[in-house]
C-alpha cells in the first residue's frame, strides 16, 4: 500500500469511525425522538476554513426534509420548482457524491406557507427500501378552509413511494386527499412491517396505515376532528402496550400501531400542532400548538378519554409551535419559534431556565453526547449542556439559512441548508 493510500485510508476511519455508529433511518433519527448514541461529534467548526467540514455539496432545489443515512448511503428529497419535479436523491455519505436522482412525479406547485416548502416529509428507511411522502396538486384552486382571511389556495392529494437502492420504484399510491393553506408535510413511520403517514389536513382527516412491500392500505383510521396538523406519531412500548402517540388536530392519542385501534385520548389543549412528541420512560410529553401554546406531560397508563386524569403536568411557559424538543435525563428542553430555549424539570413542570440563544427556530432539536444542538434560520449552532442553568457550550454559523432538521450518524452531523447540505465530523 502506498502512502497516499495509507493516508487516506486513516483520514476515512478518522472521519467515519466503526464505534457506536448508528444509522439515521427517518424522521428524528433510530428512536424517533432525536437521539443518538455517538460519541464523537465535533464541538467546533468552521465552513470558511474547512474546519471539521468532511464535506458539502449544493443540493438542487428548495426542501425543509432532513437527510437520512443508511451505512454508506444518505437519501434526501427537494422540489425543483423551475420544472415541477419532486425528487429523491441519493448520495454516498461518506464523500458527497450523487449516485442517483429520480423525480417521483412532476406538476404544479401547491400554495405553501411561506415557512413551508414542497419537499417538507422526511423520508424513511428500512435499509430495503426508501419511503417518500408528497403532495401532488392539478392546480386548481378553492377557497382556504380554517384560515383567518379570505384567500385561495390548491387542493391535492397524497402520494407516498417506494424505491429499492438501486432507484428502482416499487410502488406509488395515493392514500387519500389533503388540503391545507399551509401546505404539505408528512413524514413516513416504519414499524414492523407498515409503512404510516399522517393525513391531518382540513378535510376528512386520516391516519393511514400502508404494506411496505406493495403500498396496499393495511388499516385506516378516520381521525375525529378535519384539522391540518403535522405531526409524525412516536412508538413505544408504555404501560404494556405498543402505543403510537401523537398530538394535533384538537387532541393528543395513543393508537394501537399494529391496526389503529385506541388506546387513549386526551382532548385538546389546542388545536394544532407541528412538533412530535418525546418518551423518557414514564411520561410522554408534548410541547406545541396554536393557537395556544402548551408543555404537557402525560401518563401513557390510561383507556379511552383520559382529558381529566392523564396530565401529570402543564405548563403554558413555553410558545412552541414547529420545532420538537428533546428529553436528557430528567431535562425537557424546548425550543421556541422566536428564538428562545426553555428548560424544564419533568419531574415538576417546573422551568428551570429560559434564554435567548438564536434568532428563531424551525429545526427539531436532536441530542449526542450528553449535548443538545439548538439550529437556528440564520445557520447558527448552539450547543447545550442540559442542566438547571443554561450552559452555552459552543456555537458555530453555517453561513445560511436552515429550516431542515439535523441527522447524526457514523460518527457525522448532517445539516440540510438552504442552498448546500453539509457533513460535519471531527478530521
């Protein structure tokens, strides 16, 4: 071997280290909640300099979904709006490098927000096949429903695909209609093997869930109030029972992932929501909504309506509305739209701390190392060490906006800009 190729080859285990790697299958990460296992993530960087910058690359078109990682492969979508294309697009995670492109459809533009894009789910992976979620639009326009003024906007439907690695499409189907002045975003859970997106719009509002193999619908569940709401449900394993539990559309609900059945709802507190929900092993917790703003924690031992028994506490401290929090130990950290951090106590709902460490906040958070990356819009990076006072540990600027949500994986930070995708580990 040479010594060029012995450098190299050091500079790859450096970069990509084999210990307590994990992949980054889909939203939130392998747990759905924000956390990571690995170990060796950089406090520092520096895009000007190349400082702990492994690579980055621009990413064609506008999208707010997060990259995924499966081993060497990372999978991210966008929308071209010049030709009305909606892409998945795989890259090799460890150099950057396209392997293959392929538009799931194309077609008019829906209306969006104006912090919404077209490219907003997150896809998923099984390590078989990738799962991508959308909204297809003729175009034609109707009268917003639930919205404070008058105004027009398109209506559309879903479409959720499948592609093998090689970017092969499975499946394509169309599990029902969606309707919303905000637009689109509905990211693909995987459990056992179902394939479950969340159509809360406003309309006859569904949860649905799909055959990975062939996109056949397995389940179907109506939900009960027509409210646009975006949230990605969280699994786990309380009280006995495999609970699926997410909040939005006028209340939060634990289902039964395996047929939809109910395990329990709580009714309200508001009426939508954005932010998925977190589990630290006795309590689940919600902290989001509009139009009023809440921090919930819930008991997951309840059955059928639990709204008068199930919260252990609340708080309305906190105005969180898109990004999720995280939970460390016994911290509840909760990033606010404006800009703010809050922490709270969850054994009391006590807040411990609030401060201003960014300049607003669209990114969920995600945690490693005992640390929380708080990403603001304008790029910037600060990096928390939970605890009762706000410890600032570093902060680091990439140089352009961001709405997307950070992946970790193999040893790497994986940031979505809004021009560039960056892959951030320690050389």
């Amino acid at each position: 071997m040479t010594r060029q190729a012995i450098f190299v080859s050091l500079l790859v285990l450096t970069c990509f280290p084999p210990a307590r790697a994990e992949n980054w299958p889909g939203w939130r990460g392998p747990r759905g909640d924000g956390s990571s296992q690995e170990t060796t993530l950089p406090l520092e960087w520096d895009v000007a300099t190349g400082k702990n910058i492994v690579w980055k690359m621009p990413l064609p078109g506008e999208g707010h979904s997060s990259p995924i990682v499966w081993n060497e492969y990372l999978f991210v979508t966008s929308c071209l709006t010049e030709t009305g294309e909606r892409v998945l697009w795989c890259l090799n995670r460890e150099t950057g490098t396209q392997l293959w492109r392929r538009t799931v459809f194309d077609g008019p533009l829906e209306s969006i927000h104006a912090l919404n894009s077209r490219a907003s789910g997150t896809p998923a992976t099984d390590g078989k096949l990738i799962f991508v979620a959308f909204m297809r639009t003729d175009g034609k326009l109707i009268s917003a429903p639930n919205v404070s003024g008058e105004r027009d906007i398109t209506r559309g439907e879903m479409i959720v695909a499948a592609y093998d690695f090689q970017g092969n499409q499975r499946w394509l189907v169309r599990p029902g209609e969606f309707i919303s002045a905000h637009g689109f975003c509905s990211c693909p859970l995987l459990f056992e093997d179902l394939v479950i997106v969340n159509g809360d719009h406003d309309g006859d509002s569904y949860i649905v869930a799909l055959d990975q193999a062939t996109g056949s619908e397995r389940w179907r569940r109506k939900r009960d109030y027509g409210i646009r709401s975006y949230v990605t449900p969280l699994i786990r394993v309380a009280d006995g029972r495999t609970q699926m539990v997410f909040s939005g559309s006028k209340q939060i609900i634990s289902l039964d992932p395996r047929d939809g059945s109910l395990h329990w709802k709580f009714e309200g507190p508001t009426e939508q929501a954005v932010a998925s929900m977190v589990y630290d092993g006795r309590l689940f917790y919600m902290a989001c909504g509009f139009p009023d703003y809440f921090v919930v924690a819930l008991r997951p031992n309840g059955h059928g309506d639990v709204t008068d028994s199930s919260a252990a506490w609340t708080s309305t401290s906190a105005r969180c509305y898109v990004p999720s929090p995280v939970v460390v130990d016994h911290f509840l950290l909760v990033p606010d739209d404006r800009g703010t951090a809050n922490c709270f106590d969850t054994r009391t709902g006590e807040r411990l701390w609030l401060g201003r460490i960014g300049t607003g906040f669209s990114a969920s958070l995600v945690h490693a190392q005992g640390l929380v990356y708080f990403v603001a819009q304008d790029g910037r990076v600060t990096i928390v060490r939970p605890g009762p006072t706000l410890q600032m540990i570093a902060t680091n600027d990439l140089g352009e906006n961001v709405s997307a949500s950070p992946a970790i994986s193999h040893g790497c930070l994986f940031l979505r800009g809004e021009r560039t995708l960056f892959c951030i580990g320690q050389r």
